[in-house]
C-alpha cells in the first residue's frame, strides 16, 4: 500500500506537476492509523509512504513510531502484520536529524529521487525557477540526504537506501551515465523509471519515452550487466554490474507493463483509494474512516470488495492500443502528486 500524505511538494518536477496545496480534506493521523490497521489485518504488508513530498508533513516521524505495533509478530511471520514500512522522498529537507528520527522511529527504507548530476539538469527536471543556481543548492541537499540516510543505517548494500531517476527522451537522457556513476561509487542502487502518463497536466507523448531496454543498453555498453530479472509483483526488473560494483534497476511501465501482476494499493492524502496508477477514479475512504466506531468495520469490508473486484490493466492496455495503432484519446487520470508514484 501506498499512502500518499499530502499533495504538497517542495519542487515543481514537470513530468510530476504537483500542487502547491493540500485537498481540503486531509486524512487525520489517527485515521491513516486506522486505515493501515485494516489493511494490514487484510493482508497488506509492505507499506510506503509518499506524497507530494512526504518530509513537508511535520508529523511523519510520530506516524512511522505509531504503526509500529502493526508488525506482523518476528516468531509468527505467517500472521497478518506490516513487514516493511518504507518512504519515497526527493531528500530536499532530509536531514541529518530527521534521517535519525525516521530510522529511530522504525522506518526501513528509503527512496531518494534525482534526475541529473549538474544545477542546469536538476533546475530543469525539478522544475526550479533559479536556474542552475537553484539545482546546486537542491543537488548539494540531495546529495547530502543520501549521506545522512547511510550514517543514520540506511544501508544501501542491504537495499535500504535507493536512488530514484524519471527519465525522459530529450529532457535528461544524456544523464543515465553520470547517475550510474554517482550510484556506483556510493554502492546504492539506482532505479530508472520510464516518464509514464500518470495525471493530465505533465504533457506526456509517447516519444518522450526513453524505453528501458535502450537505458540498459546504454550504461551495458559502459559498464556491463547480467539479468536478474522482475520479482513477481515488484515493479522493476534489476540487473547486477558484471564489476561487482552493486546493481541496477529499470521501472518499464510504459515498455513492458507488469499489470498483470502488479498488487499495489494507492490511497491518496484525502483518502481516496485507487488500485491502479492510471485510473481514473477511486473509492474514497473516508465515509467509513469517519463513520461511528459501531460502523467501523465496513473499512474493511469496503477494502476487501474494493481488491477482489479491481480489474486495471491500463498500461497494456496501453502497449496493445500503441501496437495496433488503436488508441487515439487518453482518458483522465488522477494526478500523480495525489497518487505518490
Ligand atoms: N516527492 C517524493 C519524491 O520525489 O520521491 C515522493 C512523490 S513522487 C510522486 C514519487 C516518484 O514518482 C518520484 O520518484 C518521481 O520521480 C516519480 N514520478 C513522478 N511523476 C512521474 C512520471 N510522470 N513518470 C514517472 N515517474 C514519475
């Protein structure tokens, strides 16, 4: 499950478009509490929390500390019970204080987002006003977060530290060497996403993709690759540097959907719950959420029907409508600040 806690994000990324406001109907902490409980006890067990930019909500490290008690029990692992609780964060305000609080208060991984290696790159992608300027500064805090992430046990050999890169055709392409690079010598993984169409406003067309098997070749023919494959229902298919120098991943969500197996639940910060990336509409939680304690169950009744009746597979969809020359109009998605990636 992915749980989106606010729209807000401290950079304007122009393949993301966030908004600079929340919706005004904020889940409460005690109600994201409330909603993990349910799915956990149904059966979700991985859990990241996302946004906007998760770092903007000031209570982040109360709620990784309060669902601890949520764990599935170390001596009975086939219960119900959260296994992981990870975040997916640009790493702009990830400091050294907060790195140590988040991992203090129980949180196992992070996901650190970048897209270039130079000011001009990051002021680009990020969508910053500045210039050049401005993405030093934003490349210097990130930069900084990944070794504040590392010192505070984050490790990245244990796959608790990774990097993040959206690329896109024409807008970063040139910078799949320089990000293996920098990922190669700090040992973390870097994870390449393909520019996908989630949301309305961020433009996409189908030649900004950069497909992955083109990312792979490119930084293959620097530094060579062997295949290990996609997990079933993880989302990237990783390789590992022939060097021994750590391991690579692709996000082909465009190229090579994984709908077919893919068991994420999205619930944006007001609540609405999606189980695809690309829908259109979701089911919103809240009447159950805020509804009497007697009536409380139904959030997991609603859950439960809400995933055995989920039938997307929008992005093959997608790949068969391209194919054969098919699909012409693109129906509305929510947007991808509200769904947290
Ligand atoms: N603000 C946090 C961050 O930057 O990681 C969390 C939210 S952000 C929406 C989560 C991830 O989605 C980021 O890695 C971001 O690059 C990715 N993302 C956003 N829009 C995308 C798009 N159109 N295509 C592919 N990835 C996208």
């Amino acid at each position: 499950m992915r749980l989106s806690l606010t729209a807000r994000c401290n950079l304007a990324c122009p393949y993301c478009c966030p908004d600079s406001h929340d919706p005004p109907e904020l889940l409460t902490q005690a109600e994201r509490l409330q909603l993990v409980s349910a799915a956990s006890a149904l059966g979700f067990r991985r859990l990241r929390l996302t946004g906007g930019e998760p770092l903007l909500h000031r209570g982040l490290e109360e709620l990784v500390a309060a669902l601890q008690p949520l764990r599935s029990a170390p001596a009975s692992p086939g219960e119900p019970g959260l296994n992981e609780i990870a975040l997916t964060t640009n790493g702009v305000l990830l400091s050294v204080e907060r790195a140590q609080a988040l991992r203090t208060a129980g949180l196992d991984r992070i996901s650190v987002s970048l897209d270039g290696t130079d000011g001009a790159t990051v002021a680009r992608m990020a969508g910053l006003a500045g210039g050049p300027a401005a993405g030093e500064t934003v490349l210097e805090k990130v930069l900084a977060a990944l070794d504040h992430a590392a010192a505070a046990g984050f490790d990245p050999a244990a796959g608790a530290l990774k990097l993040n890169a959206v690329i896109a055709r024409g807008r970063n392409e040139d910078q799949l060497l320089p990000l293996a690079q920098l990922a190669r010598q700090r040992g973390i993984e870097l994870r390449l996403i393909e520019f996908m169409d989630v949301g309305n406003r961020n433009g996409w067309q189908p030649d900004l993709v950069l497909p992955a098997t083109e990312m792979v070749r490119r930084i293959g023919a620097h530094w060579p690759l062997v295949p290990l494959g996609r997990q079933a229902h993880g989302t990237a298919s990783r390789w590992r540097y022939r060097d021994g120098a750590g391991h690579l991943a692709v996000v082909a969500s465009i190229s090579a959907p994984f709908c077919g197996d893919c068991d994420r639940l999205r619930v944006t910060a007001d609540g609405v719950a999606y189980t695809c990336l690309f829908a259109s509409s979701g089911l919103d939680l809240k009447p159950w959420l805020r509804a009497s304690a007697a009536a409380g169950g139904n959030l997991n009744e609603g859950l439960h029907s809400l995933w055995s009746a989920r039938h997307d597979r929008y992005s093959e969809q997608r790949a068969q409508g391209q194919s054969s020359g098919t699909v012409t109009t693109q129906r509305p998605h929510a947007e991808m600040a509200y769904l947290g990636g």
